[in-house]
C-alpha cells in the first residue's frame, strides 16, 4: 500500500522517499545494500516507522546521519551518509552533512523536490562543504549536484563500515533457536511449497516464518527465496545425517547441544561465519576458563572491534554509568549461542525484557566459552 504525500511532507516520509528509492533504483546507476534508517523517536513513531526498519543509532563521531549504506561501484563497495530535511534548515542541513565525511565516502543532503530548480545559495553551500545534493519524491531521486567525494579518516570510516555490518546481520536472532534457520533453508531446498510445508510439518505460524526467512537470509543461506550455493550444501548435510522436518521439530524445545550434537555441529559453523557471533567467540577465546560479565565482553570486544561492538551491546555508557545492553543480545543471540554450544552460559534473569527492564542485572549476565568451542586435538 501507498501511503499517500502532503504538500509539506514530514522529514520521516521524505526518509522514506529516499529510501524506497536508493532500494528499489539504487543510487547513480548503482547497487545499494545495508540501508539503516537512524532509529530517530520521530521517525519510529511516525505514519512511516515500520518502512523504515531496520533502524539504529549509528554515531560517526558526535553526530548521527539520518541514513547510511553501502553503494556497490566498479567492483567495490562506497558508504554513503545522508542527512534529510524537509522544507526547512537546508543550511543547517549542509553543516550537518558535511560533518559525516570522516567516516563515509560521500556525504549528501537530501530534500524534497520544489519546483524545477534548486536555489543557487544552496548550490553554492553543499558544493563549497563539498556535499552532494539529491532531491526526492514520493517517486524518484534525482541527484542536483554530487558530493566531492573526499578521503574519509580511515579509522572512522572503519568504525562507521562495522558498525553498518553489525547493526544489519545481527537481525539474523530474532528467534532464540536457531534449528528454525536451518528448517527454513532445508524447505526451501527440498519442499515444492516450503511455507506451506513448514506450517504443516514444523509448525510456525506466519509471523515466527516471516523471522526464520529473515534469519536465513541474513546468514547467507537464502536469497530472494531460493537456497544459496551455501545453504544447499548445508541442506544437503542435514538430509545426509538423516534431518527431516516431521521428525525434528521437537529438538528446538531442547538444548540442541545436548539432545543432537551432530545437528549443533553445523549449526556452529553456520553461526560462526556471523559477524557478531565471531567476535564474541574470538573474545571468549582468549581466556576460556574465564566468566566474563555482558560488561566486561563488552568492553573487551569494543577494543578488538569498536563498531561491531557498539551495534551488538549498544553505545557505551559515560563514565560510572551501566551499559543498556540490547535485549536482542542479551536474550535472542545469548539464547542461540547456548543452544549450539558456543557458550555453556544460561541467560540471566530477566534478559527477555525491553531496554529498561529492572529486574535485569547486568553484573550477573554470565558469559563463557563452550566446552565444545575449546576443545584441542
């Protein structure tokens, strides 16, 4: 459905214009991927919040763009940050913009098509801060005047590039069972009709598929609702030691770990290609007789990997305040690691609830390498 324009459109829908666009048209003729939406309260609680996932609070420096993706271009992959407005602050926009440049490679200022032409004051100011300019529509993106394409500050970019990764795949936990994944790629390989196949013979209503497809594809085993090269070989595995979705459905009310070794197995190798699931793992590793706190793997894994870190525990807290753990780390990817043996931890109490649970402390969010994942030949 079309959620109709206004005359004076709202900064959230003109997101959305650009959005739809850069997902739908790409951007200058090229492939965009990994768009994150800042998870501003004005945009999540706008007419448009739910177009707008995924959304997160992705800091370059002090500031937070309103956009930022990956623009595919001769082989190799440019970020792009955007700063939108909508009728007004047009010059505090380009200010804004050109503050994003350390960490992307082209900084824009996006605002809505008005007449036939841009006013030349504002011309002159992005292309002076060396900005780029778009204007967009409720159907088309057109760019004005394209950025200067500077070199960012490299350590800047890096932090900007990971947390972009972390922030997308870790969305892949949204079920703290991960068999469920696993299900989804196994159907879509081998059933004639995998959605109608996994409600009759794994039992997930439409909603929980909806986050198993999600999942899958975000651990690169389906795309576009076809099976990888990858996960066709994984299927093929599954069905070689004997998987079938009528038999196995009741594995995901056990630690898999436990109840069916050989399935966890591959599972770990899945999850273990996961950004976020390796540099905890690679934390872990360094002392794994040792039980770390969230805080403490947190802050440790903010030293190896400063922006994966930020996107799956959350941005670090001032001084002699507690880290707000994300809940989806602290439940659905703890809860995920433990099923397949990564970690041998349980979840703390009250880890599934929202971001101000007072019942969950995070000094007692126990978190240790698994048996499996230490053992030496």
């Amino acid at each position: 459905m079309t959620i109709p324009s206004t005359s004076k459109p709202s900064e959230a829908e003109v997101v959305w214009w650009l959005k739809r666009s850069l997902a739908v048209d790409g951007l200058n003729g090229s492939v965009v991927r990994e768009i994150l939406v800042d998870a501003d309260a004005s945009y999540l609680h706008s007419r448009f919040g739910k177009r707008l996932e995924p959304t997160g609070a992705l800091w370059i420096d002090k500031w937070r763009p309103d956009l930022v993706c990956v623009v595919e271009t001769d082989g190799a992959e440019r970020l792009a940050g955007f700063e939108v407005k909508s009728i007004a602050d047009h010059e505090k926009g380009v200010i804004q913009a050109m503050r994003y440049r350390a960490g992307v490679h082209d900084a824009y200022l996006c605002i809505p098509t008005h007449g036939d032409s841009v006013a030349p004051w504002l011309r002159n100011s992005v292309t002076s801060h060396g900005v780029g300019l778009l204007t967009a529509s409720p159907t088309a993106l057109r760019i004005e005047i394209p950025p200067a394409g500077l070199q960012p500050e490299p350590r800047t970019l890096q932090v900007t590039r990971r947390y972009l990764l972390g922030e997308v795949t870790a969305r892949a936990f949204s079920l703290n069972k991960p068999l469920h994944y696993l299900a989804f790629t196994f159907a879509t390989a081998f059933a004639e009709e995998p959605w109608k196949t996994l409600r009759d013979d794994w039992g997930l209503q439409d909603s929980a598929l909806r986050l198993a497809a999600r999942g899958a594809e975000i651990l690169g085993l389906v795309s576009a609702g076809t099976t990888t090269h990858r996960g066709k070989a994984y299927a093929d595995l599954l069905r070689l030691m004997g998987f079938t979705l009528a038999g196995f459905r009741s594995l995901t009310g056990t630690r898999l770990a436990t109840s069916a070794p050989h399935f966890a197995a591959v599972l770990r190798t899945v999850l273990l290609q996961h950004p976020a699931v390796a540099l905890i793992v690679q934390v872990l590793s360094r002392d794994p007789s040792r039980v770390f706190s969230i805080e403490e793997l947190a802050q440790k894994a903010l030293g190896v990997d400063e922006g994966l870190a930020r996107a799956i525990f959350g941005i670090p807290p001032q001084s002699g305040a507690t880290w707000q753990m994300k809940p989806t780390t602290r439940f659905q990817l703890k809860a995920s690691l433990y099923d397949t043996g990564l970690i041998d931890t349980r979840l703390a109490r009250g880890a599934g609830g929202g971001t101000a649970a007072t019942n969950y402390d995070p000094s007692q969010d126990r978190w240790q390498l698994g048996i499996t994942s230490s053992l030496r030949i």
